[in-house]
C-alpha cells in the first residue's frame, strides 16, 4: 500500500468494474487501502472483482447497477454513506458510421457513454461535497479528438464526456470537488479482445504505438489512482491522455519524399 498517494480509509464509487478498466481501477484503489464499491450489471462480474479484492486483502461492496437506470443509481447512492471518488469506467461501443446509424442505436451508445456518466456525476455530487475533497474521474478517448472510423457514436459520447467533466470542474471546484477525464488509446479489454483475435491485429497494433505495445488495464488503472489521490490535488478539469504515444504518430502516416520516405 502507497502512502505516498494518500488514499487510504477513503471510499470509491466505481462503475463498468465488472471487467476491463472498471476492474483495474477497483484493484488498484483497493491495494491503496480504498473501500471499493464495484458497480457493474451483470451480478456475476460483480461478485467476482469484490471476491478478488477481498482476496487481496482490500475492502469491496458488491452493487448489481444499469447506469442507464436513475432508479437503480440513486438505490445504491442511498445505500452508500460516503463517497470520496467516482470513477466512471461503464462503456459501450458499437460499429456504425453516423450516416449509417438509427436513432435507437444512437440513443443505446449515449445512454450508456455519456448520459450514464452524467446521472453517475448528478446523484453522487452531494457524497462527493460533503467530503470535503472529492474527485470525479472519467474514463474518455483519445477518440474524443481522433474521430474514428465506422464508430462515430462512440467518438461523439466520448467528445461529451470531456466537456462535461470540465464543465463539472468549473461548477464544482468551489465546492471541493475537482472532475477529470483520462483518455486511453489502444486497450486490451474483454470489450476489445475480439479484435485481437483476428489474424495479426494484436501485432500490428503493438507495432502502431511508440512504447511498442497496447495498453493493460492496469496502464490506466494507474493514471486514474494518481488522478484520485491528493497528489493531484491542484489538477481539475484536465483530460490525462495515456496512449503510449499513438495519438502522436498522425505525421508518420503522410509520405514526406526526402524525409526517410
């Protein structure tokens, strides 16, 4: 456990923890000494981060929760007494380009994406007050400004999910709230490993970022425990791209004849 980050005793709202960077953040808090509450709608991915935790030695509060459910949200906000940190990790993506897409289909990535995250800030803005230093951190893109082909919706709800954490760290600093967006490039999650199980997809996306590999959950998880911790206590309104470079390769992609080309 890092005393150095200074989180321990405090309690976490995480949600999407069932899987991918949801989990991670869960563990990584967790191992900080964090109590965890693991949000995610499917009970049996909940059950089996709070058990991991608890294996761990952590302390973990399973919540069986829709985030497109205002209903189900402020069940849980009830149950909760405190809250220090929200992390939104819930996601959803699709394929689709916008010209392509139907209003269902639209509505179905935002609800989950960005109005899910916004009713997350809503409900558990009062927790994050009365605590006297809370810290909202939401998981983006580097897709918020790349737009990405044949998946506009998802770029869209990851744009909105940037501006309204600023927006959040302008009306809530006062308050002793800041708000914070971490935007990953190239994950490996369960939400993403289909595509690396095609042909040499895994390789030559490695070979595509700088670092020489895609990113681990726990890359992220680590951005996000920083961005929680009073180590970061003067960043509010930032969005922390951990991408391993790859959003800085877009020159390498247009032929320059004289130039190693």
């Amino acid at each position: 456990m890092s005393q150095w980050l200074g989180l321990s005793g405090r309690t976490a709202v995480i949600t999407g923890a069932g899987g991918g960077i949801g989990k991670a953040v869960a563990l990584e808090l967790s191992a900080n000494g964090v109590h965890c509450n693991v949000l995610d709608r499917a009970s049996e991915l909940v059950d089996v981060t709070v058990a991991e935790i608890k294996k761990n030695g952590g302390q973990a509060t399973g919540h069986v929760c829709d985030v497109t459910d205002e209903a189900a949200i402020e069940a849980v906000a009830a149950s909760i007494k405190t809250c220090d940190i929200l992390v939104n990790a819930a996601g959803l993506v699709r394929p689709g380009a916008l010209a392509d897409l139907t209003t269902v289909e639209w509505n179905d990535l935002l609800k989950v994406n960005l109005t899910g995250y916004f009713l997350m800030a809503r409900t558990f803005t009062p927790h994050l007050i009365a605590s006297g230093n809370g810290s909202m951190i939401h998981i983006a893109s580097i897709s918020s400004t790349n737009p990405q082909g044949s998946s506009g919706a998802y770029s869209v709800s990851k744009a909105g999910v940037v501006v309204m954490s600023k927006q959040l760290a302008f009306e809530l600093g006062s308050k002793g709230v800041r708000s914070n967006t971490v935007s990953p490039g190239l994950v490996r999650t369960p939400m993403t490993e289909a595509y690396y199980q095609v042909g040499d997809v895994a390789q030559r996306r490695d070979a595509a970022v700088p670092v020489g590999r895609v990113a681990k959950p726990d890359d992220i998880a680590d951005v996000v425990t920083f961005l929680a911790s009073d180590r970061a206590r003067y960043i509010t309104g930032a969005d922390l791209v951990a991408d391993g470079g790859f959003s800085q390769t877009l020159m390498s992609s247009v032929p320059r004849p004289g130039f190693g080309d």
